[in-house]
C-alpha cells in the first residue's frame, strides 16, 4: 500500500484542511490562515495516532528503517512497533508505572526509543527524552527534578546512572537494551509481557512530553506538553513538505530525537501521515555520511539544524544519487548565502521556520506558498496567532522592535513549567506566551529575527542583535562559525565583539580587519566587531545553539 491519505479514520487527517487546498493552489498566505480553523478531538493519544491507527489498517507498512553502525538496515512495520509497544507497557502497568509517571528514554535514534515512547503513552506517562550525550550532572539535575520513574537506556547510559543512582531516590528501574550490569534487559522483559489489554484513554489535554530547556538562559526548566501538542506541529509540516504526503516521501533528520527539533519536526508528525522515516545513532555530523545515507535510503525529506546546512556546504559538490524533495530548518538564523546554496547545490528551496520548546513552529517562510524574503524568518503558520509586544505590554507596529508572543490556548503550547508556577506565569501574560525573543515585523506580516533578549548589545545608544552580523561574517570564505556578543566597553556601555572558527589552513593575518571591514560595509558601520577572537571550536548546546553566555562569561 502506498503512502496515500488512509486513515481509520479522517477526522484531523489534514491539519489545515480548506487551508490545506488552498496551499495546492498557490492562494496568498493572508487567506490560508484566514481560513484555518482547529479541530482539536477530546480524546487524543499520539501512540494511537503514530503507530496503532496505521498498524490497524496495514500492520506490514514500514514505519521506521534502522541503520547501525556498521551501515545494516532493518525495517520495522507499525505492526512491529504496535507489538513491541504494546508488550513493554503491559510489563510497565505490572511494575507500577501510573497515568502521570515520568518515564525517561535516554537513547539515540532507533526503534527502542520509539517502542519507549509509544509504550508510555499507551499507558498516560509522561516520556522525558534525554540528550545521551549528557553528563551525570545533566542527568542527575533532570531525573531528579522531575522524579522520574522508569529510565530506558544503553550500555553507557547505565554506567552514567550508577554514578548518580544514590541522588535518584524516585527512580524505580532502569532498562537496557545492550548487555549491561545492574540494569533489566529492555527485550528480555518485552518479549516475555503479554500485549497489553487496553490502553489508557487519554484526552487532548493530559500530559504526555516533558522536554527540558537547553539552560541557555537559566537553570534548565522542564517543558510539560500535552498529547495535543503533536496536531500543533501538523500545519508547518504540511506546509514545508509541499503536496505532502506523496508516494515515495521518506524522512530523516540528524536532529537528536530528546530535541524538539528532532522529535517533533519531523519523526513523531510524518508517523502520524504514515511516511516512513530512517533512524541512526549519528553520534557527530558527517557530511559524506549524510549524503551516503541520504543516496542508500532514497531519503526525500529533511529537517536539517543550521550547523548541518552550514557543514553540507563546507564539504563541495553534492554526490550522485541525492535527490531531495524538502527541507525545514530552524534553531538559528540561515542567512541568505545558505538558502542561495541549497537551492544551486541540492535543487530544493530551505522552509526555515522558528519556535520554542514552549511553543514550536509558529512562523515559517515557505517558499511554494509565500515570497521568500531573505533575512526574514517568514510569516505566522496558519492556526497560530504571533504579533510583537513592546515593553508595556502593547502591540508594535511595522518595523518596531518587540517580543515575539504567541496568543495563549495554542495547541503546540505547553501546558505549564515543571514545578515552577512562578516561572509558568512569567512566561504567559496577559493571555499571550512571550518568547524572550526580539524580532521586527514589516507590513506584509514578515518577522525578521534580531536576538534573544539576553543576547541584545546595547552599544553607544543603539540595540544590535547578533545573527546578522553572524551571518554575514559566515559569507567570508575563511569563516565556519561565527558568534558575536557583547563586552564591557567603558565608553559605549559594551563593544560588538566577534568570536571566529576559521578552516583549517587560512591565513589568520589581516583576517580581523577583512572581517571588519566585511560587516562594516555590508550591514552598518555602527555594528561592525571592534574585537574580533580566533578559536578552535564554539560552545554548543546538544541542540546545536551557539552558547553566547558561555562566550560573555569565558565559560
């Protein structure tokens, strides 16, 4: 069966409905969101939307292909995925595991994290993806913060958990799924749990996804989301996959699936469209991998984070036998010369869109239903209400820098901070959700990233944010990575400064002042780096987000 619009049924199939036809016809963007209405159902369960519903309809229907290290692939059907699921959430329901427990899965891509996912749904537990990459402290503040009972992980993860273990006094079990002391083997104790007799029948509104915040801005905050929040993503995938789904339409991101990047930009919402998707532990981004994987699987459709994009340029000229249909990007600005690029080098044109883990993908620029205008992170997706708010809390107008605010009762909006109301309230204001994030907006409704708000330089009077002066200083043939912050100037309250990877073998001589004078004369005189640092490597957080606090504190 190919992947055609089938369901069991077909209620909500296609988020956008009228909208969805009007997309087909090329209609303004205005209208599209004009005739965009949520119908979100009372009863909701992504496990029965993402595996069950299709298993139903046709069990041998590939779900998921998983390539290990070696490079062998397996298949897995919803079929399998259905059982597999269904066999660990009865073993969790006899081991205690109730509506509302934190279930932690601290794995890379592949099946046993989907197996993991949809076994804690089925049962109404609330799934806390983690990054593996995590240290014990990363671990020990999560797991202890949200009083997780369950940890699915590997080999590795059990040894990191053995250190934390004493700080853990809520944590009930810990499962493996490679050989490993001291834990419960993950398909041990599946294989040998009867399917489930029924799941739990959640609504709309339970929780189902816990997501912790980077801590770029503060100690990490847990992200409590509801099972609706996955039909709050369906908008912009069907906008950034045009025609979507289509026969042959198969997904893969690089993106780690404990990011919301990862998780819900592309695998959780192309299973609900029944479009299968490729899996791989790609512990680090290798561009002749990529490709390699891309040409091996016939993949068509990407979500790409900006420090991929920028690597797959790095690395020359695209290799025979990639033949890519979309790709969606988001986490940091791309900048023109990068969506140049893709469109010249891979024949496809970037849908860059912006979101939060509070509240994802609420803006895109799509170029098969909008003008693409470079610099501009795009327009609101239909179904969501985004404006700028000044600092008192009023709306801005064209041009004027504000706070991106995304109207409150959003689907893809969370439901509330992990134990901290006070921060819950901070966030949501007067019937809308503020971002922290400054941007402008022109007539045409186009939002144009600056900065985070902590990210703004104040310097002689003016407000500059980083990312364009980071892309521009990424149009230099020398340059990789590029961060610009602030520092302590006693003349103009701080000094633009600029912190540079370069490539391997450039000549760093008189480099600071081509990069100055670059900036200078591309975007403004007024925010060209008065200091420019050469370094090996930038902070990073696991998402691929440039640290720029680490960078203002030497961190």
């Amino acid at each position: 069966m190919s992947p055609a619009r089938v369901r069991p049924d077909d209620a909500g199939w296609l988020a956008l409905g009228r909208a969805r036809k009007l997309i087909d016809e090329f209609a303004p963007w205005a209208e599209m969101r004009a005739a965009f209405s949520w119908d979100i159902p009372d009863d909701f369960n992504i496990a029965e939307r993402c595996c069950d519903s299709w298993a139903a309809v046709d069990p041998d229907r590939v779900a998921l292909t998983h390539v290990d290290g070696a490079g062998r692939a397996r298949d897995w059907t919803f079929g399998a995925l259905k059982d597999g699921s269904d066999r660990l959430a009865s073993a969790w329901r006899e081991a205690g595991v109730q509506p509302g427990d934190r279930v932690a899965v601290l794995l890379g891509q592949g099946p046993e994290a989907l197996i993991a996912h949809f076994a804690g749904y089925k049962l109404g537990a609330v799934i806390l993806p983690l990054f593996t990459l995590f240290g014990a402290d990363a671990l020990a503040y999560r797991l202890a913060d949200s009083a997780a009972k369950i940890v699915v992980t590997n080999a590795e993860g059990v040894q990191k958990l053995a250190d934390i273990r004493d700080q853990l006094p809520d944590l009930k079990a810990v499962y493996t799924v490679e050989p490993a002391a001291g834990a419960a083997d993950f398909w041990a104790i599946l294989n040998a749990a009867p399917p489930l007799a029924e799941r739990v029948m959640t609504k709309a509104q339970d929780p189902a996804v816990m997501i912790y915040t980077s801590g770029t801005t503060g100690p990490p905050k847990g992200v409590l989301h509801a099972q609706r929040f996955l039909l709050g993503h369906l908008p912009c995938i069907e906008t950034y996959n045009p025609d979507f789904p289509l026969a042959g339409d198969k997904g893969w991101t690089p993106a780690d699936w404990a990011w919301i990047g990862g998780l819900m930009d592309l695998a959780l919402p192309f299973l609900y469209y029944g479009v299968p998707i490729v899996s791989q532990r790609m512990r680090k981004f290798d561009a002749a991998a990529c490709y390699q994987l891309i040409a091996d699987h016939a993949i068509r459709n990407l979500f790409l984070p900006p420090t991929a994009l920028k690597l797959l340029r790095q690395s020359g000229a695209v290799p025979d036998g990639v033949a890519i249909r979309s790709i969606g990007s988001g986490g940091e600005s791309l900048g023109a010369g990068l969506l140049d690029w893709a469109r010249d080098a891979l024949g496809v044109e970037i849908s860059e869109f912006y979101g939060q883990t509070e509240c994802n993908l609420v803006i895109s620029s799509v170029a098969a239903a909008m003008d693409v205008k470079p610099g501009a992170m795009g327009q609101a997706i239909p179904g969501h209400d985004v404006t700028l708010l000044n600092a008192a809390g009023g709306e801005c107008g064209p041009a004027e820098m504000g706070e991106i605010a995304v109207r409150a009762g959003d689907p893809v909006m969370f439901l509330r901070y992990w134990n901290l109301p006070e921060k819950t309230a901070e966030k949501v204001q007067n019937g809308w959700l503020r971002t922290g994030d400054l941007a402008t907006r022109d007539e045409d409704g186009y939002f144009t990233f600056a900065s985070r708000d902590d990210d703004v330089i104040t310097s002689a009077g003016y407000r500059i944010g980083p990312s364009e002066i980071e892309n521009c200083l990424m149009t230099h043939p020398d340059v990789t990575m590029a961060a610009v912050i602030g520092v302590p100037d006693p003349l103009r309250t701080e000094a633009v400064k600029a912190v540079v990877v370069v490539k391997d073998g450039a000549v760093r001589a008189g480099l600071e002042d081509q990069l100055t004078h670059l900036v200078r004369e591309r975007i403004s005189p007024h925010v060209a780096p008065r200091i420019v640092e050469f370094v090996d490597e930038l902070p990073m957080t696991t998402t691929g987000k440039i640290m720029r606090r680490a960078l203002r504190t030497g961190g």
